[in-house]
C-alpha cells in the first residue's frame, strides 16, 4: 500500500492533482489522508483527518508526505521508506520555502528523498524507491537539538 499524508492545515491541490494522475497507473492501494485538501481521487481511499496516522504508516510500503519536519522525523525514527513534497511559495502553498529547505538540510543529513517538482513522482520511482533513512537516536537528537531552535526563529 503506498499512504499519502498532506498534513491537516494546508490544502495541497498540487498533490492531490498529480496522485490523481498517478492512482490509475499503480499496481498498489492507495490511501491518502488529504486533510483541508479538497477533492477526491478515483480509485483511492481518501480521508480528511485521523486522531493517529502511525497505523497507515506502519502499513505502508512507502509513505508520499507532505514536507513537515515533523512529520518527516517520526519517519525516520520509525525507519519508513518515504518521498517528501515540500510545499512552494512559488505555487503559493506556503508563504516561504522553509519546507524545501527542510528538506534539504534532512537529505544531506540522512539521505532523505524530496521532490520539488512532481513530474519525477513517477509510478517507476512508487514502484522501486524502497530507501530507508540510517540514523541512531542519538543523532536524530543531536538534530532536534539543533534544528528546532532555527526553525523557531523563522
């Protein structure tokens, strides 16, 4: 099963549209949960919000996600194959692209896989991308420790 999860407090149309596209093509369930993220996808099994996502998660094959810090760390601690989209000012998704820039820093880190363009989520990426963060918990601490108080500055 591949599990989308848009987060719960901006829309991601960008997202929705292109796994439209791609729901006909994979060979898998999927499963999004698309919060305030209007529309539905045929096919698919899509919600709006859960009380916890770690079941999906754990479910999962490979996780699409929304590029939220967060979110993106309890991945790596569950030590879950995923692709991150970061949102864009530039499509107006966000006000800034901390998103993209958290990605970065998270993918020199620990290798984790963005993508700020959509037309790579292809269904040969879905079907072979089965990469799995390496990290300790010290690390990860270490991480937090680091990152959390730049990101407060914003």
């Amino acid at each position: 099963m591949i599990f989308a999860a848009f987060g719960t407090s901006i829309p991601f149309p960008r997202l929705l549209q292109k796994l439209k596209e791609l729901a006909p093509l994979l060979n898998e369930e999927l499963v999004v949960q698309a919060g305030n993220t209007p529309g539905e996808i045929p096919g698919a099994t899509v919600f709006r919000f859960s009380p916890e996502l770690k079941s999906y998660y754990r479910e999962a094959r490979i996780v699409i996600v929304h590029a939220g810090l967060g979110i993106q760390l309890e991945l790596i601690e569950m030590k879950k194959p995923f692709i991150a989209i970061p949102r864009l000012a530039k499509y107006h998704e966000h006000h800034d692209d901390h998103q993209l820039e958290t990605c970065e820093m998270l993918s020199r880190k620990y290798g984790v896989k963005y993508l700020a363009d959509l037309n790579e989520l292809t269904p040969e990426l879905l079907n072979k991308y089965n990469y799995t963060p390496e990290y300790s918990d010290h690390s990860l601490k270490n991480f937090r420790e680091r990152i959390l108080p730049i990101l407060r500055s914003r």
